[in-house]
C-alpha cells in the first residue's frame, strides 16, 4: 500500500493552475487543517495500520512552504501510526522559492530520501508569466542545494509556454540534467476556469500551437534522451533506475491511501488482510472548511465523509489496468487487449516478452488510442 499526504497550500496560485490548492491562507487555517491531517492519519493507522507501506508522497499545493516542524509532525505521525520499516521511497514536493537548507535537513532526518522540485521552466520570461515566484538562478541554487541532502532529486518542466523553442527546450534539459535524476516533462494544458485559459481566449497571451507543442515535445525526448535519461512513462524520464516508485503505483494500480483535502484512495483491502468484496474507490471533499470538519466531527476513518466513493466493476477495473498500463513503458499484458486493437492502430504498438506497450508514436496519440480500445 501507498500513503499519499496532501498539503493544499501555496504562496499565490500560478496562472495554469486547477490543482486543490489554496493561497495566502492565515495561520489558524493552516493549523486547523494540520490537526485535522493528524487526526485523519491517526483513524487511518487504526484500519490499515497492518498493510505493508512500500512509499509515501507529501504532495500538494507546496509542501515546502510550511515550516520544517509542521513536516516533521506530519512524519512523526506516520511512523507512530504506521510502520514504515519497508518504505522504499518517501518523496516531498518543493518549489525553490520556499527551499531552505533547515527544511531539507529536516526532511532528511524524518525519513524523507526523495525530493521533487517544481522548477517548469529555466526562461525567467516564462516564469513571470506563468505567475512563478522564483527565476531561473533561484531554481538552479535550490536545485544544487537539495543534492546536497538528497541523492534522487527530480524537476518538472513544463512543455508549450510562451517563449518555448526548441533551442530553449534543448538547453533547459541539458542543464537540468546535471542536477536531477528524474524529470517530468508535461504539456501546458489550459484548463477551464484558470487565469492563463482566461487570458488565451481574450488573446492576451501567445501560446504555441498543438503542432509546434508535439515539435517541442520531440526535442524533449531526444534531448532526455541524449542526457541519459530512459523515458519510463509518457511524462516521466529517470537515469540510473530512479524511477518515482510512488507515482508507478498509481499505474499498476497498487492500493494507496489518499490523506488530505481532495486528496483519492484505491481500497483492495479493508485492514491489509481482509479482502473486499469489490475495489473501492473514494475521495475527500477539495473545501479546506469540509474537509477539516468532517475529519472532526467523526471518530473513525470510515466514516469521514466522503465526496465520492464508487465499487469498481470489472470494466472499470479492465478499462483501468489498460488505460493506466499502456502509459508505461512496460505496458500490459497482451490478453488484455485480445481483438481489441484494430489492424490500422498496430503500427502504434510494440511487443515484447508476451505484453504490448505504445511506441514513441503512439504515445503521441495515446488519447485518441485509448478511446478506441476501451469499453466505454
């Protein structure tokens, strides 16, 4: 089983932003919210505390901008709720404006061995008008300094921003490369309701066209590539076998247990042993003011209110296993998709050792694929 902590709190909300984060929040919030956190960890512990914990992700929002004790807690929790004994990789998220040599010792001595730095771009140009705090020097200093305290550092880079070329792309990785051992390279998507979707339908912002994005994204991979970096994942790039073990989860569909506001659970097992009738899925309420009072108005984990919670049937537990698979590069088994792969889509597939993954052109259009192969 996987634990997954979410933290929603951020300095100011970027432009291309919908995750559940929260900005400029008072103290007393983030309080209130951290011992709700604490007391949900507890429940937790008390109905899974005998499933094996192979990783843990504090994720958000940005970890990094609570103090190193508010970590520290959250930590000391865990390990007196759950044991951790079998982690085999406990992963945080920061941004370089909020990394600090205090808070990286920190995150060391409570176990964390993992690091994620959300740099997204090295073009100050980009940074500024993606509503980013930090410039490019920030984010190399803090880059250096978490290998200082970490030896598996990764970075996001965002693909498709405004001033993005290819010469931009190919310098921005190969300098990265030198300070991180994983990268996770996305595509700007604009989504509904955020302020760069706002200002890209009123014209006030340039974005690269879906053709130069897939151009860009090219000399992503071949510059990852080049670097020595193994692309694992449509999105995801590692060098020397440090692959996210957490996120990888997700998409073997190992059961984890989401902890947090907003924050998803895949349930197998009700206690690590007893087995369920059916796979479970459930969410937390996103409202900080919900979620903290359905966590304190209950004594017992499964009770928490939920936002949504669903029995997965057999389709939805096949569509998954091949949606999520094929985002890999070990793909699936090839029984799975048995007559379900029309003649024209097999030059989008490669095979290998009895399963079936998607080549570098069918990742491409891995979306359009999927639609024609799952059971909708």
């Amino acid at each position: 089983m996987e634990i997954y902590i979410h933290l929603p709190f951020c300095k100011s909300k970027c432009q291309y932003c919908d995750f559940n984060s929260y900005a400029a929040c008072d103290g007393a919030t983030i309080y209130s919210y951290l011992a709700a956190l604490c007391r949900e960890i507890k429940f937790a512990g008390e109905q899974y505390g005998g499933a094996r914990i192979d990783t843990v992700y504090i994720g958000g929002g940005t970890p990094s901008m609570l103090e190193a004790k508010h970590i520290s807690s959250i930590c000391r929790v865990l390990k007196e709720n759950f044991d951790l004994s079998g982690v085999e990789e406990f992963s945080i998220e920061a941004n370089p404006e909020s990394v600090a040599e205090d808070k990286l010792l920190a995150y060391r001595e409570a176990g964390i061995d993992r690091i994620s730095i959300g740099v997204q771009s090295l073009d100050d140009r980009n940074l500024r008008s993606m509503g980013r705090l930090h410039d490019k020097d920030t984010a190399l200093e803090k880059l250096a300094l978490a290998d200082k305290y970490f030896q598996n550092v990764s970075s996001d880079l965002i693909i498709g921003l405004p001033y993005d070329n290819s010469q931009l792309i190919k310098s921005e990785i190969d300098e990265l490369s030198g300070y991180v051992t994983h990268m996770s390279v996305y595509q700007l998507t604009l989504e509904e309701g955020t302020p760069l979707k706002k200002r890209a339908d009123e014209g006030r912002v340039w974005l690269p066209s879906d053709d130069e994005v897939a151009d860009l994204m090219d000399v992503a991979i071949d510059t990852l590539s080049a670097d020595g970096f193994e692309r694992y994942e449509v999105s995801n790039f590692a060098k020397g076998g440090k692959i996210s073990k957490h996120n990888m989860g997700y998409w073997t569909r190992e059961e984890y247990l989401g902890l947090g506001a907003g924050a998803h659970s895949l349930v197998k097992t009700s206690d690590g042993r007893t087995p369920l009738p059916a796979e479970i899925r459930f969410s937390h309420p996103r409202d900080l003011n919900a979620y903290i009072g359905g966590v304190n108005c209950v004594d017992a984990f499964d009770k928490i209110p939920r936002a949504e919670m669903s029995v997965l049937s057999k389709t939805d537990i096949l569509n998954e296993q091949i949606m999520l698979g094929l985002r890999t590069a070990n793909g699936v088994e090839e029984e799975l998709l048995f007559g379900r792969i029309p003649p024209e889509l097999d030059e989008f597939f490669a095979r290998f050792d009895g399963r079936i993954a998607l080549n570098k052109r069918g990742m491409e259009v891995m979306n359009g694929i999927l639609v024609r192969i799952l059971e909708l």
